[in-house]
C-alpha cells in the first residue's frame, strides 16, 4: 500500500512538471523537451570512486584526467541504461562494473591487499522498492563481486555470503571467476609493503596503530566504488564494491556489505552507498540513519547527507564521504575526508564531476 501511495504521489508530482527529455542519447547536448507529452519519468545516478586525503598537490594532472575520464565513462553507463527505461538496479550494477575493472580503483581489478598478500573483496547492492539485499565478503575469485551480491538477492534465500562458500554460488550460477592474480597491481601492492614496513619500527601497541593507521590515512585513497540511481518508474537502488582497507588481517570485513552501513536503499527514503573507514560507518550504521533522519526526522536528504557525515561521523572519530539520492531525484555528495571522487547525471544528461573538497573543483 505505501509502494502505491508513494507511485501515485510521484505520478502527480511529475505530472505538473513536464520537464524530462525522453531518450535522449547519452552524451548529446542538452535539449529541451519538444514534445507535449506529459513525461512521469525523472531520472539521474551518483557515483563515488573512493574517499580520504586526496589533494590537488599530490595528484598529476594525468592521474587526475584519468580519474574524471573513467568516472564519466562509468556514469554514462548507468545514464544510458536509466534513460532507454532500465532498472535503477542494473544501472548500478552495470555503473560499478566498469569501475570494479578498471586498476585505479580499490574495487575488483585494483584492489588493495590484506596483510597476507591477497585480494578479498566485498560488495553489496540493494532495491528500494521491495527492500531487497544481497551481498558479498571476503571473495578472491570473482571478476565482479557486485554481480555476485545481484545474484544473490535475486537468486538466494539469504542477503550475505562470504569466503569459500560465496565463491561456490558464483561458480553455480555461472559467474565469471578469474585467478587471484587477476586483481594485482603493482601500485597496491606497494602500499601494503609500504604499510608493513612502518609497522616493523614500531614496538608498542599504540605506536603500532598509529603506524597502521598513518600510511592508510596519508597514503589512501579509500578508493571503494559506488553507485546510487533512481530509475524513469520512481525505483532506486544501490550498490558498493571494495577491495577493503590496505593491511586488514584475519578476514576482515568492512561496512561496505553491511547493509545499513556502507549500502542502503529505500524507496521512502534515500538510496546510499559510502566510501571511508569502514569500522565507524558500521558503527555509525551510516547509511541507514540519513535514510532513519529522513523517515523520523523528516530531514531532506541533504540535510539528512550533512548531519550523519559531518557532524555524527566526524564526532565519532570516521572518515569518509557518501553519495545518495532519493525518489525525487534530490542528490547528495557528502564528505568529512580531503576528498571524495564522485560524478552525478541528472535526467538531461547534466554532469557534475569532482575530487577534491567544496568550491575547488566541481564541473559540468
Ligand atoms: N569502506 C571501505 C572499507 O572499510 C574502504 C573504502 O571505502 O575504500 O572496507
């Protein structure tokens, strides 16, 4: 009864605002609609490419257009499919994809390793509409971890799997799985030896967190991948894809999914994913509560976006940023760290685009 309360409501809503541009290829200029035709379809997706201290100083100017150059390629993927009328799910799932194989990112290809060396890798993706999850922990054989926590909200009676038994499932329902070797790149690797060797200087148990810690926070580019979308029928969803935290040990598993903590969606809300240090956005239960400060609270997302982020996170000690939108197609890029990659396209094809931290460098 809410799902139809919520679809009638928007149904009006868009009724009295003919303002969308119906199929309107991807990348061409921004047309007004010509036709009188009374559009129910706004549309638009948000993506991150990771959180932490990333400063225009650090960064090249090639490092910097490669960045922005596969985080609009991977936007314009999900754009394109919201805008022939595809699902908000397979808008994301297809948006993360690009990024899960592409090295720059700590999702897929390019993850970060733990402190034995590997790659494990975890991902979430949830609906809106039907409050559906599924997600995955701890993989090392799986090209596209984010198809597999898909297949397993679709195709499994339970929401998490992890390790061993998660790659089974994969390997049954046909996914594709690579060789653990698939996902190195020389670049983290680095960082983790980096990593190792500041802890072997340091003798005490405080002095070995802070030497955990530092090179993570310095070094990082939390560099999770993520995608927010709401699609032409009112639906949004999300989803988050990592390779974790540089040096994690004894199977760690982050918030990315946690649902409610690094992933969420919900149809009367918000749909969220973050990027950051995982440990507090669980603890925080980050993205449930804006989506819990818009249902109680009555928040607008933004606001909802701001108090969790900047006053509740930074308070707890976390680090980090999400992306989010509601059923209205309202947006939110929020961050406590230096920076944040993240684009969003609205239903006109309009993009915005940005690394580093407010008023430095947003484009369209
Ligand atoms: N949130 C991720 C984790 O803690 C890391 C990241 O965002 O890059 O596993």
């Amino acid at each position: 009864m809410r799902k139809l309360l919520v679809l009638l409501s928007f149904t009006t809503l868009f009724a009295c605002n003919q303002s969308s541009v119906d199929k309107k290829p991807v990348g061409e200029p921004t047309q007004k609609p010509v036709s009188d035709k009374v559009e129910s379809d706004n549309f638009g997706i948000v993506i991150h490419g990771g959180a932490g201290t990333i400063l225009k100083e650090n960064m090249t100017d090639s490092l910097e257009m490669a960045y922005k150059a596969v985080l609009e390629e991977a936007i314009r993927v999900g754009h394109g499919i919201l805008a022939n009328g595809g699902t908000s799910l397979e808008a994301v799932q297809r948006t993360i994809n690009v990024m899960e194989d592409h090295p720059l990112f700590n999702a897929g290809k390019g993850a970060v390793f733990t402190n034995e060396g590997k790659n494990e890798l975890d991902a979430a993706i949830m609906d809106g509409e039907t409050l559906n999850a599924g997600a995955v922990a701890g993989v090392t054989t799986v090209k596209n971890p984010i198809n597999l926590a898909y297949e397993v909200m679709e195709n499994s009676p339970h929401v998490l799997l992890s390790g061993k038994g998660a790659e089974q499932f994969a390997k049954e329902k046909g996914l594709e799985v690579v060789e653990p070797f698939y996902f190195h790149t020389d670049a983290r690797f680095e960082s983790l030896q980096r990593i190792k060797d500041s802890e072997k200087t340091e003798l005490d148990h405080d002095a070995q967190k802070t030497a955990f810690l530092d090179p993570f926070i310095k070094d990082s580019k939390f560099g999770t991948v993520g995608a927010v979308a709401l699609d032409k029928n009112g639906n949004i969803a999300a989803g988050t894809s990592t390779g974790g935290m540089t040096n994690k040990k004894w199977n760690r598993i982050g918030d990315v999914p946690i649902i409610g903590a690094g992933t969420y969606a919900n149809n009367a809300t918000c749909a969220v994913s973050a990027t950051g240090w995982g440990e507090y956005f669980i603890r925080g239960v980050v993205a449930y509560d804006i989506s819990a400060m818009m249902e109680y609270k009555k928040m607008s997302l933004q606001k909802a976006a701001s108090v969790v982020i900047q006053d509740k996170l930074t308070e707890l000690g976390g680090e980090g940023g999400i992306i989010a939108i509601d059923s209205k197609g309202n947006i939110a890029m929020e961050f406590n760290s230096a920076g944040m990659y993240r684009a969003a396209m609205n239903k006109d094809g309009e993009l915005t685009l940005g690394i580093y931290g407010e008023n430095e460098d947003m484009e369209e």
